[in-house]
C-alpha cells in the first residue's frame, strides 16, 4: 500500500484541489483511494 501526503501549513495553497483532483486521476486508473481530512488548529 502507498500513502501520498499532501502538506503544506500555509493556507490556501490549494492543498484540497490538489488531493481532490489527484485522487480522482487515481481513481479513474483503478486504484484504491481514501481521502482524510485533517484540521490543522493553531
């Protein structure tokens, strides 16, 4: 199993578009994939 993070602690990188869209292609070629959101409090 692999496991892509996507990271970054400034916000509005575009973080989300990035996974969203990523996960998608992935998806579309047949892979499993998860999404998991996390809250990045500060």
């Amino acid at each position: 199993m692999r496991k892509i993070v996507i990271l970054n602690f400034k916000g509005g990188t575009g973080k989300t578009t990035t996974a969203v869209n990523l996960s998608y292609t992935l998806f579309l070629k047949d892979y499993k994939v998860l999404i998991i959101p996390t809250i990045n409090a500060s």
